[in-house]
C-alpha cells in the first residue's frame, strides 16, 4: 500500500494543506440526530482524530512514520503541531454545542502507539480533556485495539471514559484484569469481542463471557455492555437478541 506521506517533502505539503483548512460550523445534522434521538440517547460528535493518529491512519501508516521519526523528526513534529492547529476550528464548533459527549475517534492499539502517545499525543489529550470539561462536556477515546500498555496512560490524561475495550478471547487482556489497569474511577465500555458474534464462536461462549462480565464488573457501576468494536458483517444477530436477555436476565 502507497500512502500520501512518505517522505519530508510530503510531511511540508500535509503542513501547507492543514494550515489552509477553513471551518465553517454547521450543526444541522447533530440536531437532526438529536431529535430523532427523542430522549433515548445522545448524538456524539467526533472531532477530527488526534495528529498522532491522524498521521498513522490516514498520511503515513506505522512503518512510514516510525522510518520520518528517525529521519526527520523535526519534520514530523512541525507536522503534527500543524494538524493540532487545523483542529482547533471543529473544535470551537464541538464546544459551542450543547452535545453532553465527545468521543476522539482514534482507534488506539497499545502495541502500536503507547510509547509514541506519551511523548506526542498525551498533552493533547489533557488539552481537550480540559476544554471540554470547561464547557461541561465529558470526553472519551476510541480504544479498540490493545488494552494492556495505553489503558493506563489514557487513564492519566483525564479522561472521562473509554469506549470499544476488547478483553480476551480476542484482545490482550482478561476481563478480571481490566479494572485493575483502569484503576476505579473511569467509565469502560465495550467488553464483548466483535468476533465473538460470528463462527467458530457459540451462543455458550457468548453466555459465558456475558456472565463474566456482569460478575466482574457490575458492582463498580461504571461499566457500559458493548462490542468491541462492532459486530461483523457475518455476525449472528441471534447473539446480540441474546445479550440483551442475558442482561434483563442477570442485571437485577
């Protein structure tokens, strides 16, 4: 695969691109999900992802950036600094709504980026983390990879939950382990695998690793049952039928 950045000469044109980005808020259809929410939820806006994860999803991939970091890092971080900037605009269009929640939709994975987020991307993290609570928002961070090394240090930004946590069979992490990573105070959701909803998986494995969670971590209140990250294309709706009956049934 090609990516648009591979070289300094690109990371200078992905510079010139974000400081010409313009923003013009429109929030026409956050009140249009909002309404038709109708009090059953909340529409959760995304901002743009965090430049560290913006440059490994959508510019550089891993290996690019890991090669421009040895390189030219003084490039890169000239770089990320210029996509920082470019999302300031969508964020004064997030803050001025009335929108609760605000999730950074960055599809983190311990083995990829723990290191790399510590040194460029948790300071923004604690940036917006404060911004929004300035403005009474709670925010979060899409965790869907895994857990183990990152868990902890997103933890430390301030966040206010994390969203898409995938345990053992398919993730690092067991879902007694979890909470002792998390530490007591942060809202988790997620728990339930997205392969877990298809072949070779059964509905007695879906029961059993439903009650475990609900035996682990329901007393702490601050867990919300979800897929990590979603159910496949040839996933059994069947099992997610049954993950609801398993809830009414053992969450009494």
């Amino acid at each position: 695969m090609k990516w648009p950045v591979e070289s300094p000469d690109d990371l200078r044109v992905l510079r010139y691109v974000a400081d010409a980005i313009q923003v013009m808020p429109d929030d026409s259809q956050y009140r249009r999900l909002k309404e038709l929410s109708d009090g059953h939820g909340h529409p959760t806006l995304l901002p743009p992802r965090s430049p560290l994860s913006q440059m490994l999803a959508q510019w550089t991939g891993v290996t690019n950036l890991a090669y421009l970091l040895a390189d030219a890092r003084e490039e890169v971080e000239a770089t990320l600094e210029a996509l920082a900037r470019a999302a300031d605009g969508p964020w004064e269009a997030i803050l001025a709504t009335d929108a609760p929640y605000v999730e950074m939709g960055d599809n983190l994975s311990g083995e990829v980026v723990t290191r790399w987020f510590e040194r460029y991307q948790f300071d923004y993290y604690v940036r917006r983390v404060e911004q929004c609570h300035a403005a009474g928002k709670k925010l979060g961070t899409h965790l869907d990879g895994t857990v183990r090394g990152l868990l902890p240090v997103l933890v430390k930004t301030g966040l206010d939950f994390v969203e898409a946590i995938t345990p053992k069979p398919c993730g690092d992490v067991a879902i007694e382990e979890i909470r002792d990573l998390a530490g007591p105070d942060i809202i988790l959701f997620g728990g339930i695998p997205g392969a877990m909803f298809a072949p070779p998986f059964t509905a007695d494995d879906m029961r059993r690793h439903v009650e475990k969670i609900i035996e682990v971590h329901w007393p702490t209140g601050k867990w919300i049952l979800g897929v990590g990250d979603q159910v496949p294309p040839n996933g059994d709706l069947g099992l997610v039928t049954l993950v609801g009956e398993l809830c009414e049934e053992l969450c009494r």
